[in-house]
C-alpha cells in the first residue's frame, strides 16, 4: 500500500500523527518518508525547465527589429 499525504505544516499534528500510526500498525515492514519543500525549490523546478525548453532549437523565433515591432504590433491590437 502506497499513501501520499500533502500537508501545510500548521496541518500536522496530533490527529493526523496518530492516523498514520494507526495505518503503519497495519503492516510489519514500513516506510516514512517526509519531504519538506518550499517556494525556492518550486522556483528551481521551474527554472531548469525553463532553461532546458529555451535550449530546444525548435523553440527559437528569430526577428529582425522591424519583424519584432510588427509583432508586438499584432499582439498589442489582439
């Protein structure tokens, strides 16, 4: 059995300690694993992805400087 259980911190506590013990009596061989996370980490994540996407050539748009102003045009009249 697999359970995963996404919580804010102000959220654990005594009740829910004592559900995932009662859940952990249930089997003889157990696993916990408690991974904290915050928003740096989530901005990391995101951030490779983004670097990792600017890397993929078919991703690339090319203008010369009246091509991007005709652009930005187009884009500002939608």
């Amino acid at each position: 059995m697999d359970a995963v259980f996404n919580i804010k911190g102000e959220e654990f506590n005594e009740t829910l300690f004592k559900k995932i013990k009662s859940l952990l009596r249930k089997t003889g061989n157990a696993n916990v694993v408690i991974q904290i996370t915050d928003d740096a980490d989530a901005y990391h994540r995101a951030l490779q992805k983004s670097i990792s996407e600017l890397n993929k050539p078919e991703n690339l748009i090319s203008f010369s400087m009246e091509g991007l102003e005709e652009y930005t045009a187009k884009k500002k009249s939608k």
